[in-house]
C-alpha cells in the first residue's frame, strides 16, 4: 500500500472508503432535463435589479445569524402557519444531513425509514451520521405499502421517517391518510419529515397541518421553483422541536448572497408562481404527447418530472444522449423501476426537441 492509501485506511471511515461518490453527469452542450431544473430565469429587468442588491451586500461581513428578514419573507410568501418558524438550510440537502445528525446518537444504533424507491439523499444522509437506514419497497403500482411500513415503524421505531411528496423518482402522491396513518404511528418517539420539494408542482401540503401533530416535520426547498443555483431550503416544525434542530446548524450556513437573492426572489414570488404554472401547463401536454408512444407507460405526476415506462431503458437512454438528449435513466434503481426513465418537464421547445429524441430512439 502506498503511503497515502495507508493514510486514508487508518484516517477515514471503512464504510465511506468503500462508497461511491454523489454522480453528477456533465451537461454541457445537452438539453438538461435530467434535475428538475426550471428552464426559465427571472426576467431580465429583476435581474439587473437584482444584480445592483448583489453589488450592495456586505461580503466582507458575517450574515446576520439571525436570518429573521429572510425567514419572515419564507414564512409570509410561503404558507407557514402562524407561530410556527422556519429554519433555513444550505439546500434541503443541508437539512436532511442536519436531522441525522441530531437523531443519530452514541448509546445505540437509531434508524431512519423511507418507502424505497425515493429521494437518494435520505439513506446517504443516514450513513454519514452512523445511522442504520430501512428502506421500505412501494408497490409494484409505486403507491405506498403501508402495512409494511407501519410493520417497519413497530419493529424498527425509527427516529426519522422521510416521505417526498410528491414522491423522487417516481412522480406520485402519496396516499394522503397513508401520511397521516404514518405520522400518528410516529407519535411519541420519531419524526415524520414531509419532504415537499415539488409543492410548487403539487399544489398539495402538510404544512398547514403543523399544529395538529408534534410529530410532523414539513421541509421544502426554492431548488424546482426556479432557484437552484442559490441553495436555500427550509423546514418547519412544533418550536421547542426546531430550536432543537437548530443546535446543529452551522451559524452562518446560508451566504450573503442566497440570502440577498431569495428575499429578491421572494419578493417577485409571483412570477415564479407564474413560472410554475406554466410548467404545470407543460406537464400535462408532455403526459398526453408521452401517452401516445406505442408501449410507453406513463405514470401519474405531481411533480415537475414525468416517470415512463420503456421497452428498452438502457438502448434508448444511450439513444437520446447520442441525440444530446439528457434524462435520467433510473431503471436501475430499484427493481419496481426496471425499465422506467425519468424526464424533467421544460419549456416547450425542449419538450419537443425531447419527443422528437424519443419518437427517433423508440423507432430504431
Ligand atoms: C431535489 C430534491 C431535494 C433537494 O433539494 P435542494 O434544496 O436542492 O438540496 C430534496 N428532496 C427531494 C425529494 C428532491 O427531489
């Protein structure tokens, strides 16, 4: 062994050595329809004004660790319920990270349950902190099995319950009193984190339901909204539950920058609404166009993402690259997914730059 694998062999954990890194594919020179980005950017005069607010910002100084601008704009623009706050995160994916971290703990193993397949982050979020994960497999028809996840709560009682909602990678709502049977399941010992980074898409929350269960934990990101770019997600929670949370957030973990471009953002809310709504519109003409391919089935989707299912997942995912075509292929994911790609809804120009890819790589 050279110096520097003996080096990581006695420095960093066994099981992370043995990991695979988070894959991103490169995109340059593809039509991207691969990461339920929206396609649209802010018009360009609240860019420029936005471009004078980025200027202004103070980079030499600290954030103010309170966030209480920002937070108050998320809480007012975003449906929070009244007295309840939000805690913000670098991305949802800090905060996925952030609930392991203060489940996980020294005196024993604690667990963290999903329906699988879902939102890949939950179960590496999970090993990071050192805590066992529990995937519970959904239906063949992708609908929640919930005898086998109540069975799964008894046996497993886990500190954290992560349900997408609507679901990644499969694009469904789950069924809403299967939620609520889960969160009640929950009562007392864990938490059920109603992930909606797709409410935007949806139309359908949790959120307003925070006052009746101590057990609930609604998170949601501006990421499919239309602000990737920026990382900002937040969640909501019963209060003396968030102030715990909070202990474990860095203080100063979201930047001047995100922090001056969402409340930009935040404040012209409404044309990312509108942004919305016409991918909505989209959604539905993609549906329809999708349907028509003979042997493609087209899942049900509340999401900015279509799930079908192909003939040939493999041959005609390599077949759209060579289009410069990119999707993504999760048929090999998991074993209800066999042979199913997922496509990002866009602009309608990119929908038909991507069904004619389709309708060339179906037919060769
Ligand atoms: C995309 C996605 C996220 C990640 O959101 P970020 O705020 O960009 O980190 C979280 N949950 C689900 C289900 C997602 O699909």
């Amino acid at each position: 062994m050279s110096a520097i694998d003996t080096l990581i062999a006695l420095a960093i954990r066994p099981d992370i050595v043995a990991m695979h890194g988070y894959h991103v594919a490169d995109a340059s020179g593809y039509t991207k329809l691969d990461a339920m980005e929206n396609p649209y950017q802010l018009p360009a005069p609240l860019l420029q004004e936005l471009g004078a607010r980025l200027a202004a910002a103070t980079l030499n100084r600290y954030p103010v660790a309170s966030y209480d601008t920002l937070k108050q704009k998320v809480c007012a623009t975003l449906g929070v319920p009244a007295g309840y706050d939000v805690m913000l995160g670098n991305g949802s994916d800090e905060l996925i990270s952030i609930l392991c971290m203060a489940c996980a703990r020294q005196d024993r193993r604690a667990v963290v349950l999903s329906p699988t397949p879902s939102f890949v982050m939950y179960a590496r979020s999970a090993q990071y902190a050192g805590m066992d994960y529990v995937g519970v497999p959904l239906k063949a028809d992708l609908t929640l099995d919930l005898p086998a996840m109540l069975a799964a709560i008894a046996e497993h009682r886990p500190a954290l319950v992560f349900l997408s909602y609507p679901n990644n990678p499969t694009g469904n709502l789950f069924a809403d009193s299967d939620i609520v049977a889960i969160i009640e399941a929950l009562d007392g010992f864990g938490l059920a984190v109603v992930d909606e980074a797709y409410e935007p898409f949806a139309q359908q929350t949790f959120m307003d339901r925070l006052p009746q269960y101590d057990s609930l934990v609604v998170m949601r990101t501006v990421s499919k909204l239309g602000l990737a770019g920026i990382r900002l997600g937040y969640m909501s929670a019963a209060p003396a539950l968030l102030a715990q949370l909070d202990k474990v957030r860095p203080p100063y973990n979201i930047n001047v920058l995100t922090q001056t471009a969402a409340e930009f953002a935040l404040d012209h809310v409404g044309v990312l609404n509108q942004q919305a709504a016409a991918l909505r519109a989209a959604r539905a003409d993609l549906m329809a166009a999708l349907a028509k391919f003979p042997g493609v089935q087209v899942f049900p989707s509340a999401a900015n993402f279509i799930l079908v299912r192909v003939p040939d997942a493999e041959a005609i995912n390599a077949k759209l690259l060579s289009h410069k075509v990119l999707i993504k292929n999760v048929s090999k994911m998991h074993a209800v997914l066999t042979n199913c790609l997922r496509i990002t809804v866009s602009t309608p120009a990119e929908n038909a730059t991507f069904l004619d890819a389709f309708a060339a790589s179906l037919a060769a």
